[in-house]
C-alpha cells in the first residue's frame, strides 16, 4: 500500500515554503513598494509565482483542477525536485530503464541518489522479471518512465503495473505524448495516489527555448513541489508564451499534423538507404536507426551542416533523427543518399 508520509523526505514534510512578497498580495492594481523591485521600466515585476493564468487555461484543457498542476521551468525542474522530495542523499535510490533521457543520470548525481538502471528488452519493452525482484527495496522511492522513450521513440508498457505494485512514486515523462496515440497517463492521478506525469511545451507545442515543464498529480503531491521550488521559478515572458500558444490551438493541431506526416514519409524514405540497416518503430516526433557506422555517418552529416544525434556511445550504431520541416527532411536524405 502506497502510503505518502513514508516516501517523502522528513525535512520536506517539515519545512515551511519560503513566502515571497507576492504572496501578500495578489491583485494587479496598486502601489507596489513591497518586493525591492525597479519602478521603471515593462519587465520590472516579478511574474505570478504560482502561474495561477497558466494553471487555469490547462486545467480547461485536460479536465482536472488547477490544484493538480504544477508548473516548472523546464520539465527538467520536475525530475530534479521529485529527487529532491522523495530521495534522502546518499540513502535512497531511484530507478529507471536504458537507454532512456540522460538527465536522470545527471539529477541523480547532483543529488547523491544511486540510480538503478535495468535494461529494456529487445522491444524496448520493460523487463519485469527484472524490475519485480527490486520493487520491495525499502531504500527504492522513486521510478522514472520515459514514455514514448528517449531514444527508442516507442510507448512503453506494464506501466500499470508498476503503479500498482510499487510503493513508491512512479513518475512519467510524457515529453513526447502529444506524437502519441496512446492516452496520457494524465487521466489515470485520481487512480493511483503514487503518479506523477511530466509533460512539456518544448516539443508539440514548439516552445523550447521558452522552458516550461508541467507535472500532473494529486492535490498532495502537487503541493509538495510547490513548497520546494524557486519562488518565481517560471517568468513572465515564458507563462505568455505558453498562454499564448494555448490560445493558438488551431495552430497547435496543425502543425503537429505536418510533422506527423513528415515523419511517415521519412521512415519510408531511410528504409531505402543502404546504409541504414533498421529504422525502429517511433511513437514520438524523432526516428531511431541503426546504420552501418554511426559515427563516421554522424561526422559526415555533421561536415554538410546536418546535424542528428550520435547514440552510438549507448546503442551500438544507432542515430537519432529529429523529423524536421519537408525541405530539412528533404536535404537530410540527400545527405544520406550520398554517403
């Protein structure tokens, strides 16, 4: 049985949230003398530090209550405070599948949690004869699942699984679910009081370079990762830009569509190149294939400015390919085609 109290941190149970000066306050008009800030200028405000605007238009979007969103800066954030909540330093360990996204390797490292890495099997499916004799590891608090995976691009499975047999947290990471047929597990947190899910507006949505990251729980721990983030940790500008392309949903559907059909016609394509020995099955907005030799490849792309992503060093051969725009898809299997 899942029981909250027993996978969070004491120190976090017991710490009281840090209260910025806009929590005082939290109408628009007024003589604001409060937060140390310049009086002059656009930008001179510290942004809602709870995105309250933002939190609303997804909670119209996915059917759940503000409560039950967080907002980060970068789903990035998301994994680092859910090692930060749930994984004493140096005593708790966290698990996860591989090849997968290699920041939870890095997060784990800066915050002294030994990761448990099992290896996927050869569908890029979850192993679970391996991962069930773990699952009792009172030391184990914390699963991350990449799905659709990171480099494999495919939905993985058994999920469900997991969340009803572990006692700990099992976070998500559904970067690359609106590529998806799959349901997001988004609809499954009333369900299982031990789910987090992660999604992200860097990849359908197009905002990248605009870092925001969403985590999707219970009231309960929603709330703990409000008490553990930076006070202002999402700015002004990146809320609008989210707001905005929530606005643009037209737009949204659209261009997701074009890259859909991008991606068909290129898995189609690179199936015809001879130095392409397997292009694997994608759920996601990217295409993993195992070539000849990645690394010449990649170094060789790399001198026509087409530029991928070497996975040799964790799948033997294997580059990434992000599907681009027609005419990038386009120059990319010219690239290919004359090596």
């Amino acid at each position: 049985m899942f029981v909250l109290e027993n996978v969070v941190r004491k120190n976090i149970l017991a710490l009281k949230s840090y209260s910025s000066a806009r929590d005082e306050f939290s109408g628009n008009d007024g003589i604001f003398l409060d937060a140390n800030e310049n009086p002059f200028g656009t930008l001179n405000r510290y942004p809602d530090p709870y995105q309250k605007e933002l939190k609303k238009k997804l909670s119209e979007l996915k059917s759940i209550p503000s409560e039950n969103i967080f907002i980060g800066n970068g789903s990035d954030e998301v994994i680092d405070l859910a090692f930060r909540i749930f994984c004493d330093p140096a005593k708790d360990k966290a698990l996860t599948f591989s090849p997968t996204y290699g920041m939870y390797d890095v997060s784990a490292e800066i915050n002294e949690v030994e990761l448990i890495k099992i290896p996927l099997d050869e569908s890029f499916q979850i192993d679970l004869n391996c991962l069930e004799k773990y699952l009792n590891d009172e030391k184990l608090k914390l699963i991350f699942i990449c799905s659709p995976n990171n480099p494999t691009g495919n939905n993985l499975n058994n999920i469900e699984w997991i969340l009803q047999r572990f006692k700990g947290i099992v976070l998500v990471d559904e970067a690359y679910i609106d590529f998806s047929n799959a349901d997001s597990f988004v609809k499954k947190i009333d369900k299982y009081p031990n789910l987090i899910v992660s999604q992200t507006f860097s990849k359908a949505w197009g905002l990248a370079a605009a870092r925001v990251g969403i985590a999707y729980s219970n009231e309960k721990n929603i709330s703990l990762f409000s008490k553990v983030k930076a006070p202002y940790n999402v700015s002004e500008l990146n809320q609008k830009a989210a707001l905005d392309s929530l606005e643009n949903y037209s737009e949204f559907e659209e261009r997701k569509a074009a890259i859909m059909e991008q991606k068909e016609l290129l898995e189609k394509e690179l199936m015809k190149i001879s130095i392409v020995k397997k292009v694997f099955h994608s759920d996601a907005n990217f295409i993993l294939i195992e070539t000849i030799d990645a690394n010449k490849i990649y170094n060789e792309l790399v001198m026509q400015k087409v530029i991928t992503r070497n996975r040799n060093s964790i799948m033997k051969n294997c580059i990434r390919i992000t599907v681009g725009t027609a005419d990038e898809n386009k120059k990319l299997l010219i690239a290919l085609n004359n090596l």
